[in-house]
C-alpha cells in the first residue's frame, strides 16, 4: 500500500506557463487583452472553428451558447440526466425547462433513441455531453435537430482534444463549450471556450460575455480604442482575464504531449482490468477518439461482496483518490422535488452511478503512481469476490 495519498488529480504547470503568467503581471494587463484574443486565435486554429470565445467557465460558455440560439423562458431544452450540474442549471438562468434524457443503454451518453419522443413544440435547443471526453453520435444528433428545427450546444468540458469521425470537437455543433477547469486535459484555472462557424452567434456571445457592451470593448484601455462604448444589451461578466489565458496559450502547445501521457495511462488500465469479470472498462464508439478526460470504471455488483461506496472506501484506506462521475441530475434534491423524479425515472443512469468508480488518470502521474492504483483495485477485487 502507499504510504502517501495519491490525489484524483494534480494540474502538469510547467516553466512555460509560471514565465507567461509572470511577464503578463509585469505587463500592467491582467484582465482581458491582447493574451486573451491570442488565445482565442489559436484555440479556433486548433479545433478548426472560426470562431472562439474565451469567458470564465465553460458554465459561462453554455449560457452564452443557449442566449444565442434563443433561447428564452418557456423553452425547453434536451439536456441528459447523467451530466454536471451545469449543464441544466444555464437552461433555468432562462425561465426554460430542461427536460432530461436517460444514457444509451451500456454506456454514459444519451440515449439518442429516446431523445427523439422527448421533443415537444416548445423545445428550442439540445445540449449534448460528451461523457469523460468521447461523443455520442454527432450525425444522428444532428439529423434530429435538423428535422425539428433545434439548434445544438455541446457540452464538451471533457472534450480537448477529441474527434469524430476524424473532425476536432468543437465544429461539430452549432455551438461548442469547453472547459478549463483546474482537472481538465487544459487547464486555466478557472475558465472556458464557446466555438462556432456562426459569425452572428460569435458576435452575440462576444458582446453578451462583457456586459453586453459594444463590440471589442476590450480595446478601450488601449492606445487603439476608444473610450467611448454602448451598452447594446444587458449582458453578463463572464470574461477571460489575461493571467488565465497565459496559462491557456501554453497548456494548449502541450495539449497532445499530454494526451499521449493519459492514452498510455488508458492502455496500463485497460491491460490491467479488462481480463476481471468484476469490473467493467470503458465502452469505446467506433466513431469516436477519446480525449480520455476520465477513466470510469464500472463494477458488475453482482460478483462482489461489497457496493461501490465500499469499494471507494477501501480505495481510500489504501491511500487512493477517486472521484464519482455523475450523481445524475434527477437523483439531487432539486430537480426530484421541482420535477418528481425518482431514482427509477432514467434506469440506466441510475444504475451507471451505483456502479462507477472514476480513477486518477493525469499526466502528472507516475508509472508508480498508476501500478499503485492497478493494485489497489486488483486487492480489494480479490478480496471481496462474491
């Protein structure tokens, strides 16, 4: 067993990022400027999108992205059960309903088949989540919405980098939200993206992202700009400051050194468990490449003495982080209350939450450090077979 705790995760900051950081302190800019706008330029080079709008969060970002589209009180909004929080609370900033989905059954996405009989005249929008990082399938998705005439936000806080049928996530919907969240595969602390090929969203979203001031508002502290601005509509404060986007620029050049890192971590996992009826790895679509965000184990309950809290129990007496990826939304007091669910309302992620584990898997990590969680679910799998 070890002797230390290994953290669910630990952020990789290298020289690169510290050094930014500190000349962008030196430079007098702090807050949105000219990192910022770089960062958006090279982060819609990098998925391939015409359009990037750095902001707060990628909470930040799905507001934005519904707000363009249209949406509006009354709405409603497709949005599945087995996701953060986030991902429905941006649907009630509006006065709209989310109006959940169930996963696919055997995996972590929504069910597709079932989205289509959720859909009423008063549903405006879907938001798709990209679960630990793969996609569900975007061209059936996109059908749907096209036949109805919905407009799609993807939720791809897992998703950077990612494909689908070999395009970069972040063009595959109308609009696309990313995260930078201190454990995400790039990190700015606290921060996100909104991509889109739509200039008149781009725009919306720009202008709403910073008080719904006039366009570039940035640029009014600069010796190019103007002191002079419109308020065009009432917007929001969710803009990026330049100390995140220097973390940003750098973590970005290093986005692929550091998933090979978590791909090779994957492979370790997946030799180590994938020979033990006791657990479950993780589903691969043929359509998707993985940014493998996280790794999410499932337990087949029925040949273990023990549930899953117990099993995280005694990955914790072993000096083991994890985390638990999702307590679907309408298992929390909430939405149970305000739209009577009941655990039995959407089975499958139900019974994905009861079985799941999610383990370390950052490029911080050792190869020590991953044997060490190899053997510790090795143990406790052995030693409470059914």
């Amino acid at each position: 067993m070890r002797s230390e705790f290994l953290p669910f995760f630990k952020p990789l900051i290298g020289d690169a990022e510290i050094n930014e950081v500190v000349e962008t302190l030196r430079s007098g800019w702090l807050t949105t400027g000219p990192r910022t706008k770089r960062f958006e330029e090279e982060f819609a080079d990098f998925v391939g999108a015409k359009y990037a709008i750095a902001v707060n969060s990628a909470t930040a970002a799905l507001h934005l992205g519904l707000d363009a589209v249209g949406v509006r009180a009354g709405d409603e909004v497709l949005v599945p059960t087995y996701t953060f929080a986030a991902t429905a609370e941006v649907v009630l900033y509006f006065g709209a309903t989310p109006v959940l989905v169930d996963c696919a059954p055997g995996e972590f996405n929504l069910d597709l088949e079932q989205l289509e009989s959720r859909i009423t005249p008063r549903t405006k929008a879907i938001i798709p989540v990209d679960i630990a990082g793969e996609t569900p399938d975007m061209d059936v998705l996109m059908d749907i919405a096209a036949r109805y005439n919905l407009k799609v936000v993807e939720d791809a806080a897992h998703s950077i980098p990612a494909k689908y049928k070999g395009r970069w996530v972040g063009t595959l919907a109308d609009l696309t939200a990313f995260s930078f969240y201190a454990n995400k595969n790039i990190t700015t602390g606290e921060g996100g993206m909104l991509t889109t090929d739509n200039e008149e969203y781009a725009d919306r979203a720009r202008i709403m992202s910073l008080h719904g001031i006039s366009k570039d508002a940035w640029k009014r502290y600069s010796s190019t700009g103007s002191w002079y601005y419109e308020i065009l509509q009432p917007g929001y404060k969710y803009n990026m400051t330049d100390i995140a986007a220097a973390l940003g620029l750098h973590q970005l050049q290093r986005c692929f050194e550091m998933q090979q890192r978590r791909e090779a971590i994957v492979e370790q996992y997946d030799a180590a468990f994938e020979g033990m009826p006791e657990v479950e790895i993780p589903t691969r679509s043929p359509y998707s490449q993985s940014a493998w965000h996280l790794y999410l184990l499932r337990l087949n309950l029925d040949t273990l003495k023990i549930d899953r809290n117990d099993f995280l129990d005694r990955l914790k007496a072993a000096n083991i982080g994890f985390s638990v990826h999702y307590i679907p939304l309408h298992m929390h007091p909430y939405y149970r209350e305000k739209f009577d669910y009941r655990p039995d309302s959407f089975p499958v992620a139900a019974l994905n939450y009861r079985r799941v584990i999610t383990l370390p898997l950052y490029p911080a990590m050792s190869d020590q450090d991953v044997q060490d969680v190899i053997e510790a679910v090795q143990t406790i799998v052995t030693e409470n077979r059914a």
